[in-house]
C-alpha cells in the first residue's frame, strides 16, 4: 500500500494487488482521518533511530568521523530555531538565497567560506570562531 497526499485529499494506493482500474484502487480519506484512523503512520523519535544505529561499531565509527563536519550545521539550525526564523527568513537577512542556508544546515556544503559564515552569525549577533586542536 503507498500513501498519497495531494492537497487536503489523501489516497490509499494499491500497487502490490492484481492489476486494476486505476480509478478502483483509490480510496479518498483526508489527511485528518488518515493522521487518526487505523491507517495511521508509525513515527520515530531521531535520537531513538540514532542510538539503535550507533550500536553498530562501523556506523559509529563513520559516524565519529563526520561529527565535525555536522558540528557547524547543529549550531546554525539551533540558533535559527531559537531566533524562530525560517530558512527563508535567515537567508534574506543574511542576503544569501534559502537554498544556501539548506546545504549549509544539511551539513554538506563542503566550500563553506569563513565571510559566509559571518553574513550569517551577523544575523544572530555572533561570530564564527575558529579552533585547531591536536
């Protein structure tokens, strides 16, 4: 069975059944009675996922690994989130476009330049600072 939601409406479709009539494998519920009927989605808390996953010695030590590199993302999104902004909200101060502020949350933009940084600390009344450890 695979959800689909388009709009208000949301669809129950059945792609692992005998060959139908499209029409016939759709059954129309809102997304409200989807959310609480039997139908409902199972979610997972992120931290819970994370430390089933970190069990496995491989994925902790990638995980280790890349902790640095995420390090910037967390404390951006933290400081965007305290300030109640959105991504559109920081990128239009920090006259930058709200896909630059996704990479950067994301954790993947590898060209991460020192100014940026600043146009967007500026935002929140900090500055990047800049540690070399042993």
């Amino acid at each position: 069975m695979v959800y689909l939601s388009i709009s208000h409406m949301s669809y129950n479709v059945d792609i692992t059944g005998p060959a139908k009539d499209f029409g016939e494998s759709l059954s129309p519920k809102t997304t409200k009675d989807f959310y609480r009927g039997d139908d409902s989605m199972k979610t997972t808390n992120f931290n819970d996922l994370l430390a089933e996953n970190l069990k496995d010695e491989d994925v902790k030590k990638e995980y280790d690994a890349l902790e640095e590199e995420f390090e910037v993302s967390k404390k951006i999104i933290h400081l965007r989130i305290n300030a109640g902004m959105t991504q559109k909200e920081l990128a239009r101060r920090a006259h930058t476009s709200q896909a630059a502020i996704s990479r950067l949350e994301s954790g993947t933009y590898r060209n991460v330049s020192l100014a940026f940084l600043r146009r967007v600390g500026a935002v929140f009344g900090v500055k990047p600072h800049i540690d070399f450890q042993p």
